[in-house]
C-alpha cells in the first residue's frame, strides 16, 4: 500500500481514555492488569477487559490484589508495522514516563523502523488531558496542518497546567512502592488527606487533616503552577476513583465553587492509575488559558 502523504496519525494507550475507533486516525494500544487473587493471575486489557469501578470493588473487598504492565514491545512493533504504510507520520502519545516505561519502550519500537516520522511524546499527561488534546491534533491532522504547526501546539500546552492528587488511603501506593511504608502508617494513624502532585510524576506535596484544609491548598498550589486565577481557567477536570456518584456529584459541586468554574462532568481515574491509588481518592486538573 502507498503511503498517504496527506495523513498522520495518532496511537494512544488507554490512560488516555480514549476508545479504539472513538476519534478518527487515533489508535488505541492497552495497558494490561493483572490480577492476583489466591495466587492464581488473570491478565485484562485495561479499557477493554476491565473497568476502573470492578478494580476499585475488587481491591475493597480484599479478595485479591492487582498490579499493572506496560504493552510488550511486540505489540507496539506489530501496530507500528500495520500503521507504517498508511501514513507519512506516527505521533506516539504514551503515558508519561514518570509513571511507567512505556515511554522508553516505544522508542526502542520505534527504532526498530529508523523513521524520524515517528515520533513519541512525553508531555507528562494523563487521561482525559491526553484526550482533549489528541482531539486538537487530530483535528489539525484533518486540516493538514504540517508536523511542525501540530508539535509546536503540543509544546506551547505543557506548562499551563498541574494537578494535585488528594489520597486518605495510602495502602496502594505503598504496596506499588510509590511511596514510603513509614508515611502510610504515618497518614493511616493520624487519618490525614495526603497532597500528592502530578508534573509527569508523584511528588509528596502536603498533609491536611481537614478536607476543606486540603482542597485549598490544592487550589494554591495549582495557580502557583499555572496562574490560572489571572489568566483564567481554560478548562477543569476532575479524577476519582470513588464507586458513588452522589459523592462525586458532591465533590464536583465544591470544587467548582472553590474555583469558580463549573466544572461540567467527573471521570473515573484510568483502571491503571486506580489500582496504585486505590479508592477513595481523587484529583482536580486545571488548565489555564
């Protein structure tokens, strides 16, 4: 087949969110789960196979652990080969690579085709942030933009926003080892919010008992980082990984008047993220203009 030299496209993972066939020239690769219940591992494609809800449940109810693994690097050099002679570009928008390997991984695929229009991107983005910002690409893809016009848009939106995680139970990220056995009995006895920011990593923030407390540090922190209360929000979202969406509606509500910016929907962390954070967490992203 010849290549379209009209054409680029986009491949995801499913920390995007996004779906394959759900945006048109993205494609999808999933992360995988793996659960281990009585010694006995069942592997699921996240986004596909199992849901956020099912492994928050499943962690509650304390029938079985999960952990998570990259795609190998055969599948991303068996979608790399489908997609090659059908488009003049690949943009490659993995997970960031302060959270996983992926990153890495995709670059020794993509030197499997030592083709400089393969390019893959760390932004330090997750979830519904990659999607909205795959759209815009995949939009300037439709309007042949060239591939300077789309990474420079990519560029030009990485530091204008940041966001904080708020945890109350840090089991899962000790058990991950994504943070200290020492400040998990710390934050458990004590029954602290624990302030985790997210800049392509987690970072250890701060510590609230009171939640009101903590959601404006969170607030604070934020427009340290993008100076949303003068340039003015572009737009909000908000991460959770509680299974009650009376709750979520609650914390919707509160944090759009803590911001003054309604914040029009929740999502669910990716099944990805959730199982290193648990339930009963959740975040609030904000984009400046």
């Amino acid at each position: 087949m010849n290549k379209n030299n009209n054409k680029a496209c986009i491949i995801v993972d499913s920390s995007s969110g996004i779906k394959n066939g759900e945006i048109k020239n993205v494609y999808m690769t999933p992360l995988h789960i793996i659960k281990n219940e009585n010694g006995v591992e069942t592997q699921y494609k996240d986004l596909i196979e199992i849901t956020t809800e099912e492994v928050v449940k499943i962690q509650q109810s304390k029938k079985a652990s999960f952990k998570s693994s990259q795609s190998s690097l055969g599948e991303m050099i068996n979608l790399l080969e489908e997609l090659r002679p059908k488009y003049q570009t690949i943009y490659i928008w993995p997970i960031s690579k302060g959270l996983s390997s992926s990153y890495n991984t995709w670059n020794m695929a993509k030197e499997e085709f030592q083709d400089n229009n393969i390019i893959v991107i760390d932004s330090g983005h997750i979830n519904i942030s990659i999607k909205n910002h795959v759209i815009q690409m995949a939009k300037m893809i439709e309007e042949n933009k060239t591939q300077e016009e789309i990474l420079k848009y990519v560029k030009d939106n990485e530091n204008n926003w940041a966001g904080v995680l708020v945890v109350n139970d840090l089991t899962e990220l000790k058990n991950g080892g994504r943070i200290s056995s020492f400040k998990a009995f710390f934050a458990k006895t004590l029954k602290l919010n624990i302030l985790i920011s997210y800049d392509g990593k987690l970072e250890f923030l701060d510590k609230e008992k009171d939640i009101d407390k903590a959601v404006d540090k969170v607030i604070n922190y934020i427009n340290e980082k993008t100076n949303f209360k003068q340039n003015g929000i572009k737009d909000s979202y908000i991460y959770t990984t509680y299974v009650d969406d009376e709750k979520n509606n609650q914390l919707m509500k509160m944090l759009s008047e803590k911001i003054n910016y309604p914040i029009k929907k929740w999502h669910y962390f990716p099944a990805v993220i959730a199982l290193h954070t648990g339930g009963g967490t959740f975040a609030l992203f904000i984009e400046s203009n």
